[in-house]
C-alpha cells in the first residue's frame, strides 16, 4: 500500500469498514510511515473540529412561529 | 441532548423546554438537509417548519423503531421532495456517479520514476493544538466557511454524520444512498475541510 493509496482509505478505516487483509495492510503502513500517521491524525483532527462547529439556525421569526403553534397545538 | 424517550415524552406532553432544545441543536443540520433539494433558503425555512408541524401531529403515533432524530429527519426528507419536485430542482441522490479523482493533490506524492513510487514527497506538517482560545475560534471559523463551500451533497452527509452524529447505516437509508456513496462522498468531504485546515495553519504558522 502506498501513502497516495492510503489517503484514500481513511474515512473507511475509521469506519472499521476495510476488510481484514486491507485493515492489516493499513495500519502496517501506518506504523512505519510517519507523514501517514500525520495525515489519519489531521483527518481525525478535522473530523473532532468538524464536531465542533455550531449549527446554523432558523430565523427568529421562524422560531418563534414554531414555539407558538408547538405552545397552541391540540393535544388529547 | 436528552435520551428519545425524555424527548418523546416532553413533545407530546408539549413541554416547550424539550422543543426548544430540539429546535436549537438540529435546525441546523435540518436546513442543510433541506437545503439540497430546493432552490432557496426560505424555500428550506419552510420545510423545516413544514416538518415540525408534520412531527407535531405524528408523534403520538412515534413507535421508537428509530431513533427520533432519524424519523423527524425522514419525514423531512418527504416534505422537502414533495416541495423540491413542485420547483423542478432535485439533487440527484440515486443513480449518482461518486465524484471522481483524488483527494490529496497527486504532486504531493512521487512520481512512477522515483524507487518509492506513491510516497509523500514531504510529509504534512503537523498542525499546532488550539488551546488558545483566539486560535480556536479561528479554526471552528475555517471549518464553518469550507463546510459551506462544499458540493451541497456533501455538506449533507458531513454535517448527518460528523455534526449531528448519526451512523453510516441511517445516514445511507434517510438519503437512499449506497454504504460506499455514502462513504466516497463523507470521505471527499472531510479531506476538502481537512484541505482548508492545512492552509490555514499553514498560513498562521508563517506569520507567528
């Protein structure tokens, strides 16, 4: 496995989704190869940053529509 | 965010505090997924209200099959098909071509000639950790701008499963997707953000 292979596996790695001998392969490489622990450590990084981002809203406007009719809405 | 069935309960006995919890934690995620298929953001505003209202009246009948957050998110999808055919615009989800290429930039890698042939030309440089709190924001601010740069199918499928936290499985079956679509499109998603961090850092580390 070369390292330009490896970029491409990284999101099915962590995934567990390789099949075994590809797995093995894998994190052989991984632990000889010191710019691709770099690269899995930043996809991980990104992934953890990714996590951290607030989520965009709706309108205020919108917002308060939905809590009124949630407030007004007929329950039994 | 509380368990299904805390959530379950507090929207049927209409208790605001659990309604306003959900509105805030996945509006976000909600739009975006709205967003891929119709054409304007207030076109999306009002399928996610759309969807709420739609949850209002259905989860009395809510059986748990799912996660909670799976089954709004589907009716969502409902509501936001229906409206994005009525406006001629529809992201095509199935039968689509995984885009192609690779993912890291292929000069970064040697070449056919060289004795070690797909080997990093120089190795990435390792990125400084962000517990200042300056340096922090300015990273969640070039991770939120690359989000929104991405093809909208894939702002879709990071933020289901890298934001809102949902398994491969549910994201592949809410979107009608493939596991292997599913994964090929997270995964050019994530090196493009990635992509965007590394010149960040790669800009800030020049000028400190």
């Amino acid at each position: 496995m070369t390292c330009a292979e490896l970029v491409e596996l990284v999101t099915a790695f962590l995934d567990g989704a390789l099949d075994p001998e590809t797995e093995e392969r894998f994190v052989h490489h991984l632990s000889i190869c010191e710019g691709c622990d770099i690269y899995v450590e930043q996809m991980r990084r990104t992934v953890a940053e990714v996590g951290q981002v607030g989520p965009e809203g709706l309108s205020g406007e919108t917002r308060d529509r939905l809590l009124d009719a949630f407030r007004t809405f007929p329950r039994d | 965010m509380p368990s299904d069935d805390v959530l379950v309960a507090g929207l049927r006995a209409g208790d605001e505090e659990t309604f306003a919890c959900l509105l805030n934690g996945w509006s976000g995620s909600m739009l975006r997924l709205a967003r891929t298929f119709v054409s304007t953001a207030a076109s999306a505003e009002e399928v996610v209200q759309d969807t709420w209202l739609a949850v209002f009246q259905g989860i009395g009948r809510f059986e748990g099959r799912s996660s909670l957050q799976t089954w709004v998110y589907r009716i969502l999808v409902n509501v936001a098909r229906r409206r994005g055919t009525h406006e001629q615009r529809t992201v095509p989800w199935t039968s689509l071509l995984p885009d192609e290429g690779p993912t890291v930039d292929p000069s970064r890698f040697r070449g056919a000639e060289d004795p070690y042939p797909g080997g990093w030309r120089a190795f990435p440089e390792r990125w400084p950790t962000t517990e200042n709190e300056v340096l922090a924001h300015e990273v969640r601010a070039t991770v939120a701008a690359a989000i929104e740069k991405l093809p909208p199918r894939q702002q879709v499928v990071l933020t289901l499963r890298d934001i809102d936290g949902q398994s491969a499985d549910d994201v592949c079956v809410l979107l009608g997707i493939s596991t292997a679509n599913q994964r090929v499109i997270l995964h050019r998603a994530r090196a493009a953000v990635r992509g965007h961090l590394e010149r960040y850092f790669t800009t800030a580390g020049a000028e400190s």
